[in-house]
C-alpha cells in the first residue's frame, strides 16, 4: 500500500471516495466537502490548507483521512490556542500544523474512511502513523484529529497519540412514540417550561416546516443564508460559508441536509442548518429576522427533537457547548481528539495536562448529568465516558 496526500479534493473522484463511507456520514462525503474547497470556505487563504491523507492499494484507493494544513486554529473547536502559546515560548513555531478534521464542524464520527473489503484497523494504523511522520519529516509543530469516534479514538492512541476529552449535550431517544412521551420522562418544572416556550412560539404565529437540501427553492437558499450570516456577524465571526456553498451541499446531499424553516404568513423568518445520516441529527447554523422569546430553543432543539421522533434517529447532537441545553432534554457527553508532537519533551507536557483534564472533564459531565431535568427513574449515565 502506499500512502499519498491531495491538495484538491476534486482530484479525487467523488464515487472512489464516497465508496469508503458505506453508512453516509454526511460530514464525509464528497459534496459536502468538496463544496467547502470549491465556493472557498476551506482554503489556504482561510487557514484550512487541504493536505488529504490517501492509501492506495495499486490504483486502488482503499482508506483516506480528509486533512489541513492549518495556519491558526479557528474553526476547530478543540481549544489549543493556550498549546500555541506555550509552545511558541518553548521556542517553535505552533503553526502550520497537520490536522485531521471536519472543517468549522464539532460533530463527532469517523475520522478515517474505509472500504469495508479493506482490513480498517491496518488502514487507520497507517495513516495515524502517516499523519505522525509528516509532521516529523515537514518541521510542523503536531498532528491532530478533532471528534474522533470512540473506535478511532482507541486506534489513534494505540498508535502514539495522546488522548484529550471534551463535552457536548446531545439528546438520546430510547424510542420515544411523540414529543409528549418525551417531555414525560421529564420532571414537571422543566416539563412546564418547555411547553411555556412553545406556546409563546405557536402565539405568536410561527409556523414550521421542513425541507431537505434537494427541496430547497432558490429564494429558500437565500432566506437560510441570511440567517447564518446575520448570526456570525453579530458575534463577531467571519461567515465563511457563502449562499452557493449551502445550496451544492444541498444539492449533493439531498435528504442529508435538514432545513427547519420558521415562517409568519408564509415569509421565512428564522431557521436552523441541521444535516443527517441514517441514526443521528446534526444541528450546525441558526439566525433569525426577528427576536421572538423562545424561537431559538423551538428552531434548534424541539423541532429537532421532533424529527428526530418522527425520523426514528437515535441522537441528536446540536453543536458545541452551551448548558442551556440541559433544561432542555440534552444530556453531557464525552468528546475525544487526539494529538501528536514529534517533540518528546512537549508531547510528554501534554499528555501529563490531559490525564488530568481527562479527569475533570468527566467530573463536570458527572455532576451536571446528576443535576439534569430527568426523574430520577429516567437519569441516565454520563454517556460514554470511558478512557479510549
């Protein structure tokens, strides 16, 4: 086998990529990614240099790990920005470094695509091994791979990579008949709550709908767009994602994109981004025209959460952050990456930081699951919180 990197994703055939992703992670497939580069989101002027990792067997491309170089490290949502300076002090330069990633999305997966006639162990060995001597042989600082699942996780840290854990709030549903039978296993303050929000949303003449990314009308794209850059604005962030890089990912995704659509007298006034696979919702973007109280919470949780009944998926994962969620049936959850430096010296200093974060962070999960708005019968376990 032999292992190669690719500047373009276009260069690679999008059916020999997506023929590694047989369950349809939306964040790995060809479109999605490929829109990012080709509408310029992911670039080397944006800090996200594409540097893919692929393993060939003859001409035939068997695994692959979507990979940047990057020149900062926003977007990422594993924090490092304290790692850059430390190791800037150390005497090196932070960046470039290799990082193997979604672009600006927090959403947990494989990191390492497959064909499922390919041994996945070997291929996941080689290219955690391949990212490693890139960095070593390119003078970059580390090697990093952000929302491993638990299963790439174990396989990066058997093969030399540190472990760091984070926490989200998802929602789970054990198989829940309706959003009644949801708010039931509740306790009857934060049952009471969720019902007042959505009432002030439902009187105030809000009505939604549904769209998935090949449904959506051009003014639609327009609406949605809007609403994405209204919000990174108002918090002082760059939206790099334009209108036609959402509409070729809709395109390419089709009932993988989720549009939730909040409308007065038929005008769009709100919505949320969301995309799917065949078990989980990701919800990704949110903005408004209007402030209405509670139409946050409705566009990116309860709808979600609807669909999610109505779909038969068994997690919801809203984004990063934000224990506001919990009140709302989100329950902690532990999140992994994994990081590489060829310094021993520095590599021996992070370790030695994340056993102990590790700790904490479970912790933190473990008191605010013990705090949620379950009963007490329907509390559930910090969610998977073991070592990889």
């Amino acid at each position: 086998m032999e292992l190669t990197t690719a500047s373009r994703l276009s260069d690679i055939p999008a059916d020999a990529w997506d023929a590694l992703n047989p369950d349809e992670y939306p964040f790995l497939r060809h479109g999605f990614l490929d829109a990012l580069e080709r509408h310029g989101a992911v670039t080397a002027r944006t800090g996200w240099q594409p540097h893919h990792l692929l393993l060939h067997d003859d001409d035939t491309l068997v695994a692959a790990v979507p990979a940047y170089l990057k020149s900062h490290s926003w977007g990422e949502f594993v924090f490092d920005f304290a790692w850059a300076d430390a190791y800037e002090r150390y005497g090196g330069a932070y960046y470039p470094k290799l990082v193997g990633a979604i672009p600006l999305t927090p959403a947990t997966g494989p990191r390492v695509l497959a064909r499922p006639t390919t041994d996945r162990g070997d291929a996941v060995d080689r290219l955690a091994s391949g990212a490693r001597q890139r960095a070593s042989e390119n003078g970059l600082s580390s090697a990093h791979w952000l929302f491993p699942n638990p299963d790439d996780a174990a396989a990066l840290a058997a093969a030399g990579y540190s472990i760091r854990h984070g926490c989200q709030f998802h929602w789970f549903n054990p198989g829940y008949q309706d959003f009644d039978d949801f708010l039931a296993r509740l306790t009857a303050k934060k049952r009471k709550n969720i019902r007042r929000e959505r009432r002030n949303v439902a009187q105030a003449g809000i009505r939604f709908r549904i769209v998935h990314g090949d449904e959506a009308e051009p003014a639609l794209w327009d609406a949605m767009h809007r609403f994405y850059r209204t919000t990174f604005e108002l918090h002082g962030n760059l939206p790099l994602i334009s209108r036609d890089c959402f509409a070729a990912m809709g395109e390419a995704l089709a009932w993988r994109m989720v549009l939730i659509v909040a409308e007065r007298d038929g005008t769009p006034i709100a919505g949320a981004i969301c995309f799917r696979d065949r078990q989980r919702l990701y919800g990704r973007y949110w903005g408004c025209d209007t402030e209405i109280d509670g139409l946050h919470f409705e566009a990116c949780y309860y709808q979600g959460i609807e669909y999610c009944i109505h779909h038969g998926l068994q997690c919801f994962e809203p984004g990063a952050q934000g224990e506001h969620k919990i009140a709302r049936g989100f329950v902690p959850t532990i999140t992994r990456s994994a990081h590489y430096f060829p310094d021993a010296g520095f590599q021996r200093a992070v370790s030695d930081f994340l056993a102990r974060e590790r700790r904490a962070v479970y912790e933190y999960a473990q008191r605010l699951t013990m705090e949620g708005p379950y009963r007490t019968e329907h509390e559930p376990a910090v969610v998977d919180g073991r070592e990889p």
